[in-house]
C-alpha cells in the first residue's frame, strides 16, 4: 500500500487524492474540481501521528487476516 487514498470533497464531492501520511505531517490538499483545501487541524496532527503508527504497527502483526507469529 503507498499511502495514497482519496477524500470526497466537502464542498462538490469530487474525490481528492491525498497522501496520509503526507496529510499527518500537516500538508494540505486540494480539490482539483472548486479547489477547496483540506487538511488536519494543527492541534490534531500529533493525535493523528500516533493513530497511525499504532495502526502500521498492528498491520504487520497480520497477513490475511491472521496473526503472523514472529
């Protein structure tokens, strides 16, 4: 997985191609479509960094669906 999602924008709904972790380093994007920006609030970047990285951690406990034993 490269990071890469995308976001339907709040104002036209088109999606927006975004990089989490792009986006938990506090960038911005933009809708290519009405040009809105989004982003994460400043105060919520470091919430959203340790969210993250507890996540990475439990993916790579699993594969498949299952617990890998290590």
């Amino acid at each position: 997985m490269t990071g890469e999602q995308s976001i339907q924008c709040p104002v036209c709904q088109t999606p927006i191609l975004i990089e989490y972790k792009a986006l938990i380093q506090g960038m911005r994007f933009t809708c290519g479509n009405c040009k809105a920006s989004i982003g994460i609030a400043s105060e919520a970047i470091s919430v959203a960094k340790e969210t993250m990285k507890k996540y990475d951690e439990l993916k790579t406990q699993f594969r498949d669906g299952k617990k890998v034993n290590k």
